[in-house]
C-alpha cells in the first residue's frame, strides 16, 4: 500500500546528485539506496504551466521505501510504501 502526502523536506545529494539524506521533521534520516529515479514532465501544453518533477524511490537504512521528489527548487517527501 502505499501512503501519499507533499511534505516539505530538505535533501542532501551525493556526487551524483541523488538523495543521501533527507529530513523527517527535525531529524536527519540516510538514504541506504535509491531503488528507482523518473521524471514527470506534462501539462507543458497547459497556459496554467508546466509540471516538472524529478522523483526518487528511496530505501533508508531501517529499510523503510519512501518517494522523494523535487521541482522548482524545492523537496518534497511525497509517499510511503508498505
């Protein structure tokens, strides 16, 4: 099942400019893996504006399975898989 939300969250990126780390609240949580990276690019058509964003399937280290995403300079935690 998984959990969807738009959570502001701060990231920090590796040499490769994946997430090694982002926060939960206060706290600081390390990314083990990233399990999957895409792109969502649509309403490029639309007056209303283009939506781009660059999303990231992410294990921690308790092997918890988040997505992370990031658009216009900002991040968001936007799910939790079970």
């Amino acid at each position: 099942m998984t959990h969807r939300f738009k959570i502001p969250t701060r990231v920090r990126l590796d040499q490769q400019k994946r997430p090694q780390a982002f926060t939960m609240g206060e706290a600081w949580v390390h990314v083990a893996e990233v399990i999957d990276r895409w792109i969502l690019d649509t309403l490029w058509w639309s007056k209303d504006g283009r939506v781009c964003r660059h999303y990231f399937t992410i294990m921690t280290s308790w092997y918890g399975i988040y997505e992370l995403y990031w658009q216009e300079g900002a991040w968001y935690l936007s799910g939790r898989l079970d």
